[in-house]
C-alpha cells in the first residue's frame, strides 16, 4: 500500500466537503457503495450519521470492517 493520500470532493446530504483518503481505501470504498447499488455519496451520507470520528477515519474503518467480515 502507498502512503500518498489523496483528496476527494464529496457531498453530505447536499452539503460539500473533501476526505483525505489513501488510493487503495478509497478505490474498496468505491467497489462496496457500487455493490450495495449506491452512489459514493450515499455511502458517505450512511457512514456519517453513524461515525464518531473523522469521516476520513471512518471511512477506513467501513473499509476494515467490510474486509474483515468478507473473511468469516
């Protein structure tokens, strides 16, 4: 994995905002909100009315958990 973070342009339930987020998390995070039929927004819209941290960090950890439970 690379250490380069890269910046993306998202919107929350209308609202504009940027995450930082490694290539690789980010290109995950984009196959899972295709799979579940949903717009990267969306994605981002679910995961922030849950998230107790950052939107960037929780959007690893969405990435993490999906990975982890794909293996059980």
């Amino acid at each position: 994995m690379t250490d380069g973070m890269v910046k993306h342009s998202v919107s929350i339930s209308g609202h504009r905002t940027s995450v930082s987020v490694e290539k690789e998390f980010w290109d995950l995070f984009c196959k899972a909100a295709q799979s579940r039929g949903l717009s990267i927004n969306q994605l981002i819209t679910q995961i922030d009315a849950t998230r107790t941290g950052n939107l960037s960090s929780a959007i690893r950890l969405f990435v993490l958990k999906e990975l982890t439970s794909a293996k059980d």
